[in-house]
C-alpha cells in the first residue's frame, strides 16, 4: 500500500475493537516533514466514499488534490475503515466514526510521537475532507461530534443528507428485482458479520433538517459539486445548500461547481484557479 502514496510513510493503527475484529486507521505522513526538528503537525482527516457499501484508502477514493494540501501544509492525513452496509446499518457507522474521533483525541498524538519523537499532533486544527457518500461523513463529523473541534469541513459530491426531497421521493412501481437482490444478499448473511474495508468497484450494485436545527456549532464547510453526477445530481446539492444557508445562514460556506461526473475532482491538482480559490478560503480555517 506504501507504494500506492510514494511521497508518504503509511502507517496502520488500531483505533477500536468489536467482537474480536481490529478497525484500522491508515495515516500518511509527507516525507516532506523534517526528521530532526520538532514540529507541530495539523490533521488531515479523510473519509473514504463507496455509497458506504465499499470502499478502502486506496486511490480510486483518494484524489491528488488532497495529498498536495497536506504536504504543503505539513499535515498528517488519517483515514479511517468503518463498518459497511448491509452488514451495518447507520447508526453502526455513526458509532464508529465517533469512537474515531475518540480515539483520534486521546491516543493518536502518542501513537505519531512513539513513531518519530519529533512529530506532535495539533489537535486544534483539524479539517475534514470526503468524497460521495464521505462527504457525508466529513460533514456529519462536523454536525454530531463537536468534541471533534473539526475546523473546516472539505466534502465533495455530498448531497447525502435525509431532508433533501430529490431523496425522500418514493417511486410509484414496486422495485422487485432490486429488493429481491438486496433481500437474497441479507438472507445468507451470518449474524454478527462485520465488513470494513471493500476495494472499489466490489458490491457497487448497492450504492444507488434535524443536525442543522439541532447542532450547536457547525464548522466552516466547502462543498464541491459536479454539473453531470449521475449519482449524487447537481440539483440535490443545490438543494442541500440552500437549506444550510437558510437555516444556518452564520455558518462560513463556500460552494464550488465544475464541469465533471462524480469524482470530478480526482485528477486535479492545487495549482487550478477553482480549488486555489477555494484553498485559500479553507485557509482562513484550517491549519
């Protein structure tokens, strides 16, 4: 997997145990970062997508983008596995990205110390950054775990949110093959069965206003979205936007659009004017 990120050291931690299973936390630190000078490193954490059906840190989910902004912030990026549905459901997932951040407070700085003595982390500036169904994630980091203190959230093609109506829309024809599909995967499953990491395109024939009335304090955000997404549309982004604005308008918010499909952004590096734009207000944030 190093190979996979040669300008990082990858280093794999245990961040929860449930029933016997280990839940991994991939984190990448920039060989860039001197080995002999203490230094004070922000946290870049990162969420992979998958329809939270798969999914792994792998480079189908991880664009360029995000690896030049930690080097060039001296940033340590972590990411996460997290149980997958069916198998979990997602209150499971929730649960576990809470117990992440639990962890991430409490024993991720000496884990990164014990590794080079000269490293610390700076748990006052952290961001969040997810694609898809991630993006969610990053987002409801932000939105339900203010013990968290996520500074900025970076979601991209997000528009997984429960009050948006393109979602809550029911069709008119029973779907019999999709639901004899789902039904007949559940049926074999053995109680108990847990799935954490699913490598990118495996089981991708699944992935098809409460936090904001609720939440106290809600993180900047930057939310990116594609004209053509075939799966997350422009118009239900539009949407979700809209409502944080109307509900939440003291909330910092940034919302780019560019020409693209899903993951639009993973080719893409800092030097474009649309995400220097957009670096320089995640800036005001975050480290």
């Amino acid at each position: 997997m190093a190979s996979l990120f040669p300008r990082f050291d990858r280093i794999t931690l245990v961040y929860k145990r449930l029933r016997g299973t280990d839940f991994l936390a991939a984190a990448l630190i920039p060989k860039s970062l001197s080995t002999e000078e203490k230094m004070s490193c922000p946290v870049l954490v990162h969420f992979h997508g998958g329809a939270l059906i798969n999914g792994t840190l792998e480079p189908a989910y991880l664009a360029q983008w995000p690896l030049e902004l930690a080097e060039s912030k001296g940033a340590i990026i972590v990411s996460p596995e997290y149980r997958l549905m069916p198998e979990a459901n997602g209150a499971h997932i929730l649960e576990d990205i809470k117990d992440f951040w639990a962890w991430v407070h409490k024993t991720l700085p000496i884990a990164i110390s014990g590794l080079n003595p000269n490293l610390t982390l700076d748990l006052d500036r952290i961001a969040t950054v997810g694609e898809s169904a991630s993006g969610y994630l990053a987002m409801q980091s932000g939105f339900l775990f203010p013990e968290a203190k996520v500074r900025v959230i970076m979601a991209q093609n997000c528009a997984m949110y429960p009050d948006v109506r393109m979602y809550n829309s029911h069709p008119t024809d029973p779907l019999e093959k999709e639901n004899a599909f789902v039904d007949a995967y559940l049926k074999q499953l053995k109680p108990g069965a847990m799935r954490l990491s699913t490598p990118f395109p495996t089981m991708i024939d699944f992935a098809l206003d409460y936090c904001l009335r609720t939440t106290k304090e809600i993180p900047p955000m930057w939310i990116a979205q594609g004209t053509e997404d075939h799966i997350m549309p422009k118009e239900a982004t539009d949407e979700m936007v809209k409502k944080i604005k109307e509900t939440r308008p003291e909330v910092p918010l940034l919302y780019s659009v560019q020409l693209g499909d899903h993951g639009f952004d993973m080719g893409h590096k800092l030097s474009e004017a649309w995400l220097a734009e957009a670096m320089a207000y995640v800036g005001k944030y975050w480290p």
